[in-house]
C-alpha cells in the first residue's frame, strides 16, 4: 500500500461512505487519514465507523490516522413567528436575550458573551454571511443595529462575529463529552474548532494529555492576528477555508492559506488545506477545472494534507473523488517546477544538533541518489523534523509505537511503519535496511540515508546521521 506521493489525502466518514466496503473502496484509492465530524452523528456511529478503520489498518498492515473533529461552540439565533423572516436592506433590527419569538424587527440571541464583545459599528454576520448586521448601539443584553445586506433568516441560523473576540471556551460541555469519548476510542489526532487565541489550544493540551496529536483548526481572524503562537503550541494546523471565508472578504482567503502554509512549514508543523476542494463531485463524477487548479495550488504550497469534506461524507462518488485527488497531487509532484519551489522555499535550519543532522540528511540523500531517507523516532519529532526539510526523496519513518505510526500518517512524505524496539546502533541500521527493502523503497546496491536520536526514545534528539547499502 505504498502511495505514489508525498502529501496525503483525508476522508471525512459521513453517511455516504460508513459501510466496510466503501471506507475499504476510500482506502485503497487513496486515503491516508479519515475524518470523524462530530459536529453529526451519534458516539455509536462514531465507534462502528472507528472499528472498521482498525479492522481496515489490521488487514491491509498499514497505520490510518485517524481524527476526531470537535464542533465547538455555535452562535445562533432563536426562533421566530412562523419559523422565518425577511430582513430589508436598511431596516432596523434588534437582537437581545428575550426568549419570545422573533420577528422582522427583533430576534432572540441567548449568547450573551455575544454582547459583551460588541461596540457600535461591529458587522454581524447571520447565515453564513448572507445576511449582514452593523451594530448601531448595544448594552449587555441587546444590540440595535441596522441591516447593511438583507435576505431571509429561520429558525437558529448561525451568527459570526468577525472583528471581536468572544470571551468563549472553544470546548463546549459537549465537545469534553466528545473528546473524552474519542480518546477512549484512541483516537489520532483532535481538530479543535473555534480558536481564537494561543490559550485555547494551551487549554485543549490540558485535557488532551498526550493522548493525540492537536490539530488547530484556523478559522477565526483573530486567530490569524496570533498565528505564531498558535502554530508553536500545536501538532497541526488546518485552513479551514469554509468559516474563514464566512469572516473574510473571500480575496483575502487566499493569501492567509499562503501565510499559514509557510507559518507551518516553517515551524515544522503538518498543515491541511480544508474544505470545498472538490465541491462538485458531491453530486459530478469530475470535478471543475478550477478545483482540480485549486487541490494543485495547495500542494504546489507545501500542505502536508489536502482534506475531503461532503465529497466524501454525503457525497455522490466519494472512491472517485479520492482517486481524482490522488491523481491531482501524483502529477503535481512530477512537475519541475515542483521540486524547484520546494528548494526555493525551504527554510534554513535552527541551530540545533538535531536540525543540523536532518539537513544534512536532505543534502547526503540528493548527493548520493539515495533511495530514501529512513528515520527512527519513538515520538514522530526526528520523522517530522525530515519531513519539514521536504527532501527529494521518500522517507521512511519507523517507529515502535503504533500511536506514532498513526500520527505520521498525515505527514508529508512519510510512509510510517511499526517496528520492535531497538537496542543497539548495529541493530537500527541492520532494520533500517531491511524496512527499506521490504516496502519497496529499496533495491539490492542501492543506498539509504538512516539518521536516529541515540539514546533511542529520547524525544527530539536526533543526532546521528548514517549511509547504509542495501545488500
């Protein structure tokens, strides 16, 4: 089950791909990671799709991450009259705690940190944008405001509110509910949704305890003006393109995935470009020739992932849409241009005995035409610390413990693989060859670049760097 490529595909699971033979059809086209929103659906879905990933990595021999995708809070409005209004451009409108329906001149909002964030002139976004509020004046309990775009709004649409920050945990009491269940499962990794500044991803890290990796979801603005930070503090980022796009000008979209890509590579952090890169083939057997442009530009970027979201989950040819983007990455990386924007990218090494190692190992592996770089890492850090360096050849990432192997797979360039433990440097080397070897990475005569932190499983140390031939 070797992939052709080096970035990786994740699948969201949904109601179009739950059974055995369509997550088995998802795998073998091409997914490397499935996605498991629990924004929808029951803890007993979840677990039945769960089991048959494992049974899927259990047949197959290969390591699936898997992701648990966290809803986070929702800000929505009540109910109104007859279930829904219509707001004209102009007209005045007031939003306050009042429980009572609504109608085309007030609206229920039980969120009162909502308002103790406003001022006057703050937009309000309802329906995903499509209705647009501008707050006149507001208190700790209301906000009159005037509608800048009007539309028609229903029953608990959502609301954003794009320059404020909200004085809100980004876990609600269901999403501990959620997490808790998913670590006994054992999940991967965890999206965190709703981030809006580093302390929330300080306080998911809490709960977490080291049982996955966290993955920040960037979808805030405010999060955008903390990035640094918040890239520091997390195992991974995603763009996530669809909420961004709701809060941003869509123009400004575009070039945020750019900044937070290189904020990512830079800090050594896996990146997923997220939602609607395939959006026409929930109901299309192809996608637009703009999408397909679209997938390619993440990759051309440096995204460790792109992700699948209803074209898997509700979607129409979900086995189809992970083979298109399969294809999509495979000739992107075959490109010339490719590997001359990821050397003209890449991002000089700290000053550290561990990155010095792993630079060296990118260079020695162009050098000799090694086969491929092979890394061993009880935690992932030495396997990540390669893959940041974008190296032009595969690497392989051994590991004795099968929650790291997971982990890598959503990593760019890794083909992850559980090994017994080590002992001595003889024995890494005399493995590292035969890995090598075995998954078809390597021929008889050839070589491969082995680096390793001695003494084994001690994180982040990484510091040596050995040529072997395989025999």
């Amino acid at each position: 089950m070797r992939r052709r490529r080096s970035a990786k595909i994740i699948a969201t699971v949904g109601p179009a791909c739950s059974t055995e033979a369509v997550l088995a059809k998802l795998f073998e086209a091409g997914a490397d990671v499935f996605r498991l929103n629990f924004s929808h659906g029951s803890h007993e879905d979840h677990k039945t799709r769960f089991d048959i990933i494992r049974a899927l990595e259990t047949k197959h021999g290969r390591p699936i991450g898997i992701l648990l995708d966290l809803q986070g809070p929702k800000l929505r409005v009540g109910e109104f009259k007859g279930g829904r209004i219509e707001l004209a451009p102009g007209a005045k409108f007031r939003l306050d705690l009042n429980p009572d329906w609504g109608d085309e001149r007030r609206a229920p909002l039980p969120h009162p940190e909502v308002f103790r964030a406003l001022a006057a002139g703050t937009d309000l976004l309802l329906d995903d944008g499509r209705v647009r509020l501008r707050v006149d004046r507001c208190g700790a309990d209301f906000a009159e405001t005037t509608v800048m775009v009007g539309g028609e709004i229903s029953d608990h649409k959502g609301l954003n509110v794009p320059s404020a920050v909200l004085d809100l945990s980004p876990l609600t009491r269901k999403d501990i509910e959620d997490l808790n269940y998913g670590l006994e499962l054992g999940v991967d990794w965890v999206a965190l949704s709703f981030v809006q500044r580093a302390e929330d991803v300080s306080e998911a890290r809490k709960l977490i305890a080291g049982r996955a990796g966290i993955m920040t979801k960037l979808e805030k603005p405010a999060a955008i003006e903390h990035l640094d930070e918040i890239v520091a503090l997390s195992d991974a980022v995603m763009v996530a393109r669809g909420d961004l796009g709701v809060e941003l000008p869509p123009e400004d979209v575009p070039g945020i995935q750019k900044r937070i890509i290189r904020a990512c590579r830079q800090a050594g952090r896996p990146v997923v470009v997220a939602t609607q890169m395939l959006d026409s083939m929930v109901h299309s057997p192809t996608p637009t020739r703009a999408e397909a442009s679209d997938v390619a530009t993440a990759v051309y970027d440096g995204a460790d992932a792109v992700m699948l979201s209803a074209e898997t989950a509700v979607g129409e040819y979900p086995a189809e849409a992970i083979a298109m983007m399969d294809r999509i990455i495979y000739r992107v990386e075959r490109d010339p241009l490719y590997r001359k924007i990821m050397q003209a990218e890449h991002h000089d090494p700290e000053a550290t005995s561990a990155d010095a190692i792993t630079a060296a190992a990118r260079q020695v592996a162009k050098t000799i035409s090694a086969a491929a770089i092979v890394t061993f890492s009880s935690t992932g850090s030495t396997t990540l610390r390669c893959a940041r360096e974008r190296p032009g050849v595969p690497i392989l990432g051994l590991t004795p413990r099968p929650d790291t192997a997971r982990r890598l797979a959503l990593a760019w360039g890794v083909h992850s693989v559980q090994i017994d433990d080590l002992h001595s440097f003889s024995e890494m080397v005399t493995k590292a060859v035969a890995a090598a070897s075995r998954e078809g990475f390597a021929k008889p005569g050839q070589r491969v670049v082995v680096t390793a932190g001695v003494p084994f499983g001690t994180p982040g140390a990484t510091n040596i760097l050995r040529i072997a031939l395989v025999p």
